[in-house]
C-alpha cells in the first residue's frame, strides 16, 4: 500500500488560464449557501464520525467498512482535528489529543518507531503540534525520540546525502522522507533556537534542491535510486507540498527572498501541471495514501499564501485556485447526505471511502477556511 515509486500519472497539459479570468469566475462564493468555516465544520465532523475509533486512533475505511490501521494517514487525521481546534477553539476537539497519542502507540505496537522515516516524521510533524498547543511534556518527547532515529536516514553513500526512505532501503533518497524532515528540523530550531536544527533543514533542503527539484520549472522529483542514480522524475502533490512547506519555514527564520522564490516556483507548477485541466483542480492521484496527497499540499500552499511578499499577480492566481478547488470540491466530489469524499473532487465516492481521502478533503476546507478567516 507504500505510495513511492510507483503509478506514472503525467499530465502534460500547460495552464492556460490567465489570473483575470480567474478571479471573475472564482475569487467569491456568492453562489454557495454555506461558508467556508461551516464547509470545515462538516466535513472534519464527518471524519470524526465516520473514522475516530474509540480504541484511540482513526480507522481506515468508513461507516466500518476497513477497521484498519495505518500509521502515516493518522497523522494527518489528527492534525484536522488540530486544524479544527485552533480555528474554533472547541474542546470537544482537543477532548481527541491524548486519546490519539496513546492509541497510536498501542496500534504501532507499542512505539512510534516504524520502518518507513516519512511516517515517522508525520507522526513526529503532528505531536510537535500538540506540545505547542498544550505544552504537555510527553509529546515533545516523543517527538525528540522520533526526530533522534529519523536522523539516521541521512547518509552521503547514496546520491551524495539525503534522507533515505526506508531503514531497509538506504539507497532510496525520496521526497517524501526529505520533505518533512526539513520542515521538522526548522520547527524545531524555530521552538528550541538550538543551531544544529536549523543546519540540518538547510542541508536536507539544499540536498534536495540539487538532487530532486527542477529549478526551471518548480517541479519536485520523486526520488533518486541511490544504486544507479537513476531519477523518478514523477511531481507528485504531497512533494510539491512538503518542499513548498520547507521554503516558507526556512522564509520565516532567514527573511531570505530566495525562498520566497523558490515557493512560487513550486506553487505555480503544481496548480498548472498537477491538475484536471478541465476544471483547474488538482487532479486524482489514485486511491489509498494517494488519495492523502492534494491534501497535504493545500495545507502547505496555504501556509505560502500566509507570506508577505509574494508577487500580486500570483497572490491573486493562486487564491483563486485554491477558492476554486474548495468550491468544486463541496459542489461535485461529495454526495451532501453523506459528506464522504474520494480520491476526486470533481466526483463523490460511490458508497464508503477511506480514511486517506476523507483526510485530504477536510484539510482542503480546514485550511481555507483558516485562510479567509485571516
């Protein structure tokens, strides 16, 4: 069910639509009959409802069609339920947190280690969220003991440096395990100023920025085959994302325009390549963790739009894709009975869905709804 290194889905279709006509059609949703806030207030609910198993973590499948546990997509879960915290400051959501953090554990096998270093750093990503909100010891610990083995990912054997995806595949340098890393690394030089996190998400980001990023059109490479240094040259959302995240927080510490620039880059490929381009949403990238991906990239698209000093022209482009993929989404990916969404937002799910593309959509209407509150 790993999401790397696998299906090619390759749109070669450039973006034709200019920021004008754009903002005619989509910077407003007069034509809607909820708000934004009331579109992440359902759609987290339903999450809840559908997945939250009381054992302490989310399942898999809705309605108990897949009682499953997946480590990485609980994660994400529960950073909605964060998301949905801090927008309301409702403590029937915070009422999760350390419900969830034992419950993973005990699901995990009693631990947060596992065998894949992406989904160590989600996990560690989400916890780090907790202590900042709660300052409750026990999860900035965790995070500590994650961030100590997640580390050992980096080697310079393979591909010049990098952090390798698997404990049992070193060679494999991936975005995926890159990508959060570096952003892991400069909120924790951001929370504790200690120097040597804030060196390492500048080496993993340079790493990558040589290795797996096109600087001439903004599109974030899938991996490196530290064995043959053969590229996969898949732009898949949720590395468009992840690298996206790491140029704003590395923005945010060093002011640095560079990054800035570097986040434009990234942006604008993923909203005119990633896409339908019958529509301009981003596109289905497959059920299971492929149906998390558009989410994670709306989270940390967002938090760019969040920035001062990105150029107007776009400002406003991007904003009305991110208005236009929320309004497509509510009106077309989900049957309003049930408020299940696929691994499509143009189409709702034909009966339960799973708990990786219920995720990505609240966290689509989690973060504009934040968006526009701000």
């Amino acid at each position: 069910m790993k999401r790397r290194n696998f299906f090619v889905m390759l749109l070669g279709v450039l973006c034709s639509w200019s920021c004008g006509k754009i903002e005619d059609q989509y910077q407003y949703n007069d034509d809607l009959t909820v708000s934004w806030e009331e579109m992440a207030d359902q759609t987290t609910h339903t999450l809840i409802q559908q997945f939250w198993n009381n054992d302490g973590y989310f399942n898999y499948g809705s309605e108990g069609s897949n009682l499953d546990f997946h480590y990485w997509p609980n994660a994400h879960a529960m950073d909605v339920v964060i998301d949905a915290y801090l927008r309301t400051n409702d403590p029937k959501y915070s009422a999760y947190f350390g419900k969830w953090f034992d419950g993973v554990k005990t699901k995990n096998g009693g631990s947060y280690y596992n065998v894949f270093y992406d989904d160590m750093e989600w996990n560690a990503l989400t916890m780090l969220r907790l202590y900042e909100i709660t300052k409750e010891q026990k999860y900035l610990d965790a995070v500590m003991l994650l961030w100590e083995d997640i580390i050992k990912a980096w080697n310079t054997e393979y591909a010049g440096g990098g952090l390798a995806w698997k404990k049992d595949m070193l060679y494999s340098k991936n975005a995926c395990s890159n990508g959060p890393a570096s952003i892991l690394a400069a909120r924790l030089y951001k929370l504790t100023k200690e120097e040597e996190y804030l060196d390492w998400a500048r080496r993993i980001y340079d790493w990558q920025k040589d290795i797996l990023f096109d600087r001439a059109t903004g599109a974030v490479y899938d991996n490196i085959n530290g064995q043959t240094d053969v590229i996969s040259t898949v732009a898949l959302t949720y590395n468009q994302g992840t690298f996206l995240g790491t140029a704003v927080e590395l923005f945010d510490i060093t002011k640095d325009p560079l990054y800035l620039n570097d986040g434009q880059k990234i942006a604008n490929y993923t909203i005119s390549k990633c896409i339908d381009p019958g529509n301009n949403v981003l596109r289905n990238e497959g059920d299971g963790d492929g149906g998390l991906f558009k989410g994670i990239f709306m989270r940390y698209f967002v938090q760019y739009l969040q920035r001062e000093g990105i150029s107007e022209a776009f400002r406003l482009k991007f904003e009305s894709f991110l208005r236009n993929n929320a309004r497509i989404a509510w009106t077309q990916g989900t049957n309003q009975q049930t408020l299940l969404f696929g691994p499509s937002w143009t189409q709702p799910p034909a009966g339960s869905t799973q708990l990786t593309s219920q995720t990505s959509a609240a966290m689509l209407f989690e973060s504009i709804a934040l968006f526009e509150k701000k």
